[in-house]
C-alpha cells in the first residue's frame, strides 16, 4: 500500500497553512485582525498529527492509537481554547476554519491523483474529530471567560452601590414624618435593595452554572414572624395589598435569608404580573410531614407552554418582556427550595389566578 499521502501531506505542509491562511483571511472575519502566527496557532501541530494517521509504516498499536487520540484532542483543544480569547471569534467561525482547512488539504494531496477511500475516510474523521474537540472546549472556555466577567462585574458594581444605600440611609434618619422628600429617599432604598438583589441574583446563577452549590446557612426559623415581615415590608413599598393566612408557630430548620428572599421574589412576581390592586394572598400551613407556603395573585393566568420555561434561568415569558430583571429570580427561588429539599410548582388557569406552591419537608426541632 502506497504511503504517497502521508508523504504529500508533510511535504506540503507550509504551503497548506499558506494557501489555508489565504482563505481565511477571505471568509473568516475574525482573521482579519490576527496575525499570521497567532491565526496558524495550533493547525501546524494538527496537520503533523494527521501525516502519521495517513502513514502506513507506523504500526498502528492499540497503544500508539489511544496515544495518537490523546495527543489529537489536546491538539484540536488547544485551538478552541485559543479562538474562545479573541472577542471576534465566534463558534461558526471556528468551525468554518476547519472547513476550509479540509478542503485545501485535499486540494493539495489531489492535484496529481485521487487520494483512496481509505485516506480519505481518514482525513475526513480526522477533521470532524478536531471540529468537535475545538468546539467544545471554545465553548467551555467562552463559558469559564464570562463567568469570570460576571463574577467581577457583580463584585465591583457592590462597591459603589453600598457607597449609594449608605447615603440614602443617612438621609433618610435626618427627615422627619411627613417630610416631601421622605417618599423619595425611600424609593431610592427600594431602588437600591432591588438592584442588589438583581446583583446577589448574578452571583448565585453564576455559582450554579458552574456547578457549584449555594452557600446556605441553616439555623431554627419561625416561618409565621418570616412571613410576616416580608409582607410588611412589602407593603410599604407596594401598598397594603398583601393578606397573610398562617397556621400559628411554624417553625423550620432552614436558611432564614434564602427563604426570605424566595418569599419576597415570588411576593414581588405577584404584584408584578397580578391584576392592579387585587389581594397578594401569602398563606402557611402545616402537616405532619411537610410546610407549604402558597403565594396567590388574581389576573390573566400563566400560558401552559410558558410554565414550562418559567424556572430556567435567562428564560422569560412574552408577558414578562416589559418588566425590568435578568430572569434569573424562580430559577433561583426553585434552586433554593431544593437546596432546602423541597419543591416549588405553579398552578395557573383562567378565573382561578396564579399560585406559586412552595413545599418544604417538615424537620423536628
């Protein structure tokens, strides 16, 4: 059997990556702003890795294969994860290199005479190979890149946005009950505890999209008081539209801060998205086994196809377009319940309002 393309393929290599270069230039336009070293990067080192695939005075081994596959994917790697560092570049681009490169390898190794099944069948599986593995590792790469950004971004907006709440707090001890500008400084805490919350809620998403856990402190929690409050608090913001129904002295093992704020976004969700002025009806209660805690509003009901997004993160429903947020808020109000091993479901339809059903299991105190 001849070795004419493995030979062909390492005599050429410098004029492929020339010819390859040429031609990326032309239709990839991210290569436009790169120069010729760092556009190349790792495709030499691929090319040298497919002459000894084609060659067939190298004994092929199980063990030199499974060394070749290695070395092949750390290769295919290598230049996902370098093109996931450029802005410009985008999946489709990346692939798009590949593409080119295959067609200009056999180009090249078929100008004299066509290459054998076999070559290329070897060729072409080689490609899709470094294809996939470029691919996926330029998205975990683009993936860990915007974490990082987010995790920064969200850390240095705390900064001045503390600078911000603690000067509005100060203010607002210097007035005095009835005072025209009182109602404004509130706002502005309202405000400003919103987009710090908008911010906690970043943090958290990008905590669980990289596959960490919450950070959750458990400690005894009188749910009865906790409802409560979040509904007083709420209806100095919102009004006095929150009716609260609870079984008396329930208590629970849980996170109080995480709770509170599964309670305050549901809450929130409520008034948002319920019928002006109708009740928000907040109701607790318990049974041997397990708590429940009901949030209802009246209005147009949630859409069957939108409850089945309504807990994925980034994900929102027609209706909730023009209202501000990231929506990240139910997914996090699911992840916490579960964190706290419960559940969370909504029950929506015409006539009936909407419920969001909170269930936590029932912890001996």
């Amino acid at each position: 059997m001849s070795n004419q393309a493995s030979d062909c393929l390492k005599q050429n290599v410098e004029r492929i990556m020339k010819m390859w270069e040429e031609r990326a230039r032309d239709e990839v336009k991210a290569s436009m702003h790169q120069d010729s070293l760092v556009l190349q990067n790792s495709l030499p080192l691929y090319l040298n890795q497919l002459v000894d695939e084609l060659s067939n005075t190298i004994v092929r081994t199980s063990a030199r294969i499974a060394s070749d596959e290695v070395e092949s994917t750390r290769i295919g790697k290598k230049h996902g994860h370098e093109r996931a560092g450029y802005a410009d570049y985008s999946m489709t681009q990346l692939i798009l290199e590949y593409h080119i490169l295959r067609q200009v390898i056999f180009q090249v190794l078929e100008e004299e005479a066509p290459l054998e099944v076999r070559e290329r069948d070897i060729i072409i599986g080689s490609i899709e190979q470094a294809v996939n593995d470029a691919a996926t590792q330029f998205s975990e790469t683009l993936q860990d890149i915007q974490e990082l950004f987010m995790v920064t971004l969200t850390h240095d907006l705390r900064g001045p946005l503390n600078v911000v709440k603690m000067g509005t707090q100060l203010t607002l001890r210097r007035l005095e009950r009835g005072d025209t500008h009182l109602d404004v400084a509130m706002k502005m805490i309202n405000a400003v505890n919103r987009l710090d919350s908008m911010i906690q809620n970043l943090l958290d998403a990008s905590r669980l999209r990289a596959g960490q856990s919450l950070k959750i402190e458990f400690e005894e929690c009188n749910l009865e008081m906790l409802v409560q409050e979040v509904a007083e608090d709420l209806s100095f913001a919102y009004g006095e539209r929150f009716v609260v129904v609870c079984d008396s002295d329930i208590r629970s093992y849980c996170s109080r801060k995480e709770i509170r704020r599964v309670i305050e976004n549901l809450a929130i969700n409520a008034v948002k998205y319920g019928a002006f002025g109708t009740p928000i009806t907040l109701t607790l209660q318990q049974n041997e086994t397990q708590i429940s805690l009901t949030i209802h509003n009246e209005g147009n009901p949630i859409a069957l196809d939108a409850q089945s997004i309504l807990f994925q993160q980034f994900r929102r429903t027609s209706a909730a377009e023009d209202q501000t947020g990231w929506g990240l808020g139910l997914f996090l109000a699911k992840s916490i319940t579960e964190a706290h091993q419960g559940t969370i479901v909504v029950e929506s339809a015409e006539g009936k309002g909407t419920s969001f059903i909170i269930n936590l299991p029932k912890v001996s105190l």
